[in-house]
C-alpha cells in the first residue's frame, strides 16, 4: 500500500531559510554601501559649495577693481563636515599681461571612514580680467 505525504520537508525549509539568508545579507550589504557613498558624496558637495563661493568672491573682488595676487589660507566650519577644512585661495597675475589673474581655489580636508582614514583634496581654476574702469 503507498502513502501518499503531503507537505514540506525539514531539509526543504533548512535550504528555504539559508537561500534567504543570503539573500537579504546580499542586499543589506549593497543598502549600507550605497548609503556610505551617497553620505560621501554629500560631503563632497558641501565643499565643492564652499569653492564655489569663494571663487565667486574672486570674481566680485575682480567686478570692484580689489583683486590682490597673493596667497590667502582660511579654516572654515562645514555643519556636517567631522574635520576641519583648509580653504587656500592663490591668485596670480598672468606673464604678458597687467589685467589677467589666475585664481586657484584647493580646499583639503580629511575623510574618517569606519575602518580607515584618507586625505581629500578639491581644486577649482578660473581666469578672471580686470574690467576696463
């Protein structure tokens, strides 16, 4: 006479269970990456905004005839930035010429990550003229 058995085995569920297991691990792994890089990315953009503004000061300072050559470091706070930030803005006057400057804009900083830590460096260069006053 044959039984016939209906239903899921032990064995079954057991491989079930470790498939999804692996599964979720997988994606939980990409969700934390993904928010560790969006996190990084944020960061980036706040001192990308911060050379961003301070070339447009250069600019300004250009429109009212003041720009100076010369070297000028700064350490402003970024809300939301864990390190300090060293804002060096290098002007220069351009060989050849009495109205043309080279404005060089590098912010430095260093990134605390879980398990490591790594220097970052963001330069911003324009050309601006003197306008004819």
């Amino acid at each position: 006479m044959r039984v016939n058995m209906r239903g899921t085995t032990l064995a079954e569920l057991l491989v079930a269970v470790v498939f999804l297991g692996v599964c979720v691990t997988s994606i939980l792994a990409c969700v934390t990456s993904s928010q560790e890089k969006a996190t990084y990315a944020k960061r980036r953009a706040m001192v990308l905004g911060l050379l961003t503004d301070q070339m447009e000061l250069a600019r300004t300072s250009v429109l009212q005839n003041t720009i100076v050559a010369g070297v000028n470091t700064t350490n402003p706070t970024l809300t939301g930035l864990e390190s300090a930030v060293t804002l060096t803005q290098t002007v220069v006057l351009v060989g050849g010429y009495t109205t043309l400057y080279s404005v060089t804009v590098t912010a430095t900083w260093t990134e605390q990550m879980p398990n490591y830590t790594r220097a970052e460096t963001m330069t911003l260069q324009t050309y601006v003229r003197l306008t004819d006053a």
